[in-house]
C-alpha cells in the first residue's frame, strides 16, 4: 500500500446558515444510541461525520422503526412457535411464517448496520460536496478578482481610444456572467446545507463548522473475481434474496398430496423466478464491483496526471516570477498563473475526494451501489 502525498488530514469550514427548515423536534423524540442531552445541539460549534451520523441515527425513521417492530416480531415468533409446538400437524403455512419471522429477527443487526453504513456515506458526501463547493466559490472569487483588474484596465484602454467600445463589452459582459455564476453557486451551496439538514436532522440556522478527516492512500492490488466471490456471499441484499429463496423452498417441501396442483406449479414457478432474479442480482452486483474498481484505478491515474501538470506549472510561475522582476511580466500575468496552479490543486483534492467515496464503496458491499 502506497499512501502518497498532498494529503488532507483536516478541513474545517465555517459555515454561515441562513434562515432553513428546524428538526430539532425529531432528534428529541426519536429512539437512537445517543440522546439529545448527550450531543448538546443546541451547543454544538463543529460538526464532524461521526458527530453527524449519530444524530442521524437518532433521527432515522428506518432505524426507528425496526427498533420499534422488533419486540413484537419477537412476540409473534414465540407465539406461532408454541402453537406449532401444540399442535405439530399444523398446516405448513405457519411453519413458514416462523421462518420468515426467524429471518427478520437474525438480519436485525445486519438492517441497523447497513442503514448506519449508508447514512455515513450519504453524510460524507454531502460533506464533501460542501468542502467542494465553498473551495469553488472561494476559487472563482479570486478568478474574479483578476478579471475585475483586467476589465479596469480595458477601461482605460477604451477612454484612450486603444480598445474598441465593442471589445470592451465583450469583457464586460464576460465578467458579469462569471458573477452571476459564482452568486448561483453560493445558492447551490445554500441548498446543500437544507440537504445535511434534511439527512441528519439539526437546526442549521445556528452558526459552526464542519470537519472533515481523510487520507489519501492508493488501494491495493486487488484479484477483482474473488473479491466479487467473497462480497456476493456477503452482500445483504442477496442474502434476503437468497434466505427468501430457502422459505420458498422449505414451504414447497411441506406439501403433500393434500396440496392443490395451482398451488404446487405457482411456487415452482415462483421458485424458478427467484432463482433468476438472485442470479441476475449476481451479475449486476459483479459488474458494480468492478465498474467501482476500474474507477478507483481511474481516479489514480489522474492523480499522477494531475501531478505531474502541477509540477510543470509551478515551474512556469517560478519563470514568470524571475521575468517580473526583471520587468518583463505583469501583475496580472503573476495572478493568472498563481490561480491555474490554485484550480489545479483544487482539481487534485477533488479527484481524491471521489477517490475516497469509491474506496468507501468497494469497501463496503451494502455501499456498491449509492
């Protein structure tokens, strides 16, 4: 394993929130790990993923509401489990019901777990947009802050007669667009607040940051068809399907000649059915692993790309320095070069924030495919 440089350990943004929707109420109400009481909101100043997710959790209406379903699913189980134990000639449709029950009790764990997955992901995301978004806007800020200087001085130009009214509009209109995007980028990153908002469940109109810890590190070299075999065992989603299967199958091993014809061919042809969904389920599950893993392979190689572009350009600005000293560069010619190495570092982190998203995911089986 290579971890390589320009790492990001730590990146707190603060945040202004504006006037957005309150949840408060149902972190309050809700049953999870962590109380209210324990996480203070109303005093919290930073926000990190792990802060994130537990007020997620506790706000999960999933993870709620399996907490809530499981004691009487445990209830019902032990009450047909005792009816067929007075009862052993019971029809098979209650033998059935058990062990569907007895399914739904043993993936408990496994339902919280993976919900808890998806809700860190989904978090990360978001805060990576953000962290994104606001590098942007500060970026474009800066952008603008040259063409400003670059228009003043077509300004000048114009009242001597060097530049043409219409040349001068051309800049004009140029630089009024680019403030108009960057005004519509601070409203899409007002909404990807409303949107950590809506994940997790806090009042965002308070004022605090949030922090996000990562490292970049180069995956290892992987054997992709068994790593398929080894995820596809362990993949929730295809275990249900293939738990349902068993149920299916264990109930067409109670019939008997009592049993109608219709009845028996339906659950063949149910059975057949299963059987074909649970393959294709395979199929698409391989191909995501692998679409996953020729993209973290990808994003790799740009970084070494990318890398390799900065190295050349900051020697470019260490050449346009030496030329402005001597006199033979401008200002804005300093600033521009400065910028395209500042776009191009923003480029690399956010390559490798997508790098760590799709690591995530080949990581984690229940995450292949978000």
């Amino acid at each position: 394993m290579k971890i390589k440089g320009f790492i990001f350990v730590y990146i707190c943004l603060g945040i202004q929130f504006f006037n957005l929707p309150v949840f408060a109420e149902d972190v309050i109400s809700g049953i999870g790990e962590t109380s209210n009481s324990d996480l203070e909101i109303s005093r919290i100043t930073s926000l990190s993923v792990d802060k994130a997710l537990a007020i997620a959790v506790s706000y999960n209406r999933e993870i709620i509401e399996l907490e809530e379903d499981l004691p009487f699913v445990i209830k019902e189980c032990e009450d047909l489990s005792n009816d067929l134990a007075n009862n052993p000639d019971t029809y098979y449709s209650i033998k059935t019901q058990i062990a569907d029950l007895k399914n739904t009790i043993d993936n408990y764990d496994l339902s919280v777990q993976k919900n808890k997955d998806i809700l860190r992901y989904d978090i990360t995301k978001l805060f990576i947009s953000i962290v994104n978004a606001q590098r942007e806007i500060e970026l474009q800020e800066k952008n603008l802050s040259i063409m400003k200087k670059e228009l003043d001085a077509a300004q000048i130009k114009k009242d001597k007669g060097i530049l043409s009214e219409s040349e001068f509009n051309d800049k004009n209109t140029e630089y009024i667009k680019k403030f108009n995007d960057v005004e519509n980028k601070k409203i899409d990153l007002n909404n990807l607040y409303i949107d950590l908002n809506k994940a997790i469940g806090i009042d965002l109109s308070e004022k605090y940051s949030i922090e996000l810890d990562f490292n970049y590190t180069e995956i290892e070299n992987v054997d992709i068809d068994e790593k398929v075999k080894s995820e596809i065992d362990s993949n929730f989603d295809i275990m249900k399907q293939k738990q349902s299967l068993e149920v299916s199958e264990y109930e067409y091993s109670n019939y008997n000649e009592n049993t109608s014809y219709i009845s028996k061919i339906s659950k063949e042809n149910d059975i057949r059915g299963q059987l074909r969904d649970i393959k294709e389920s395979e199929v698409n599950f391989s191909d995501s692993v692998n679409k996953v893993y020729k993209n973290i392979l990808s994003r790799e190689n740009d970084d070494d790309k990318y890398n390799e572009e900065l190295i050349y350009k900051q020697k470019e600005l260490d050449v346009l320095n030496l030329k402005y000293s001597m006199g033979k560069a401008t200002l804005i010619e300093l600033d521009k070069k400065s910028f395209e190495i500042e776009e191009l570092q923003n480029k690399i982190l956010e390559n490798r924030f997508e790098h760590y998203l799709l690591v995530a995911k080949f990581q984690n089986s229940n995450l292949i495919d978000r």
